[in-house]
C-alpha cells in the first residue's frame, strides 16, 4: 500500500501547520486553493496543539509510511458522530485521490469506532469542493456557521450517515 496513515503525535503539529497552510492557501496551487478567498495562514503550530489537547485527533498520510507528511485530516467527537477538519493534501500530489483515502480512512476509523455519521464543513461558494464531497455522498444539511475571522462568510454544514 501506498499511503500508510497514523496519529500525529503532539510533537509533529508543526509540520501539520505547514502542511495545511501551503494546501489552504499556499503559492503552489491545488484545485482547491482558497487563498483568493480568504487572506492569512489557515492555522498556526499553537492552533494545531491546541486541537490536539483539547478536541480531537490528527491523522497524516506517509508514502509507505516514511517521509514527509503529504496529507493530513483532524478528526473531533461531536453530538454523536465524527467531525471531520482540516483535511489537507501536499498540492503537487492532489488530484491523485489522496483526499479520497483519508476520507475513507475517517469513515473506517469512525466505523471501527461505532459512530455512524460523519459531519464537516465547506466554505460557501467553494462549489467544486462540495461537488466531491456530494460524490462522496455528503448532504448538506441546511446549517451554517460563521467562518471564524471570515468578514460574515458561512461554513455550510454537510453530513454523511455511514448506515446509507
Ligand atoms: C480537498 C483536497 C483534500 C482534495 O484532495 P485531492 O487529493 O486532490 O483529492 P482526490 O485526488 O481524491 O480527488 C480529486 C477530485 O477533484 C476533482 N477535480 C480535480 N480538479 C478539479 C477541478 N479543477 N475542478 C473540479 N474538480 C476537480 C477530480 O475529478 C476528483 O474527483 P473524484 O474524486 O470525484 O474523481 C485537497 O484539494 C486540499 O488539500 N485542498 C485544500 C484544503 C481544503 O480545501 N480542504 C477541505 C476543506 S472542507
């Protein structure tokens, strides 16, 4: 197998800093890139640990399971599911379905775990950005929350429940 994903311990939340912000809103693109939408890192290594300490969990992908960190995905027990943050591919290795094995590696942890819905969120207007997550049998679900820091612009809640 290619990509061997694990835990990122404590130690290693600065390399997921980087990792997200160069996906996010870095200078080397990604079809996804949001750097034109919203201005500014997308995290910090203080916000990292902090995710990590106090809510959740990081999960990073390995090329056979050595090397840098190519992708990394954060996931958090919310109200009866998971909820599924920060997802982020190094942007010269997107669009190879990366992002779809650490999707499906958050719905096997969540299943082996007996949680059986996934939640997260998309910026508004990022269409092609749910248009996978829909392909990937994602709903939204009507909700939205402020993006924090975001001038007003929402966060459209999606959800997928793993029973079908
Ligand atoms: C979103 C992200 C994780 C996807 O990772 P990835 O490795 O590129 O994903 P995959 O290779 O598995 O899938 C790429 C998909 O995009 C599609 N795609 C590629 N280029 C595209 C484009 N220009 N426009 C629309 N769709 C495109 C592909 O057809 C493929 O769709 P499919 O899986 O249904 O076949 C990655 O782009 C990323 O890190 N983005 C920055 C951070 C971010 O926005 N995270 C999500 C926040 S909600």
């Amino acid at each position: 197998m290619r990509w061997i994903v694990s835990e990122v311990p404590i130690d290693e939340a600065g390399e997921v800093a980087a990792l997200a912000n160069r996906a996010y809103r870095g200078e080397g693109g990604g079809w996804t890139n949001e750097a034109h939408l919203v201005k500014g890192p997308r995290t910090s290594v203080d916000g990292i640990r902090e995710m990590m300490a106090a809510r959740g969990r990081f999960f990073a992908a390995r090329e056979h399971g050595v090397g840098p960190m190519r992708a990394a995905v954060f996931l958090e027990q919310r109200d009866g599911a998971y909820y599924v943050g920060m997802l982020s591919v190094e942007p010269a290795l997107q669009d190879q379905r990366l992002g779809r094995t650490m999707m499906q590696y958050c719905e096997s942890f969540a299943q082996e775990n007996r949680v059986a819905r996934l939640t997260l969120t998309v910026l508004e207007s990022r269409d092609a950005l749910e248009a996978w997550y829909t392909r990937q049998g994602y709903r939204a679900t009507g909700a939205t929350v402020p993006l924090l820091h975001g001038n007003g612009r929402q966060l459209r809640v999606l959800e997928k429940d793993l029973r079908g």
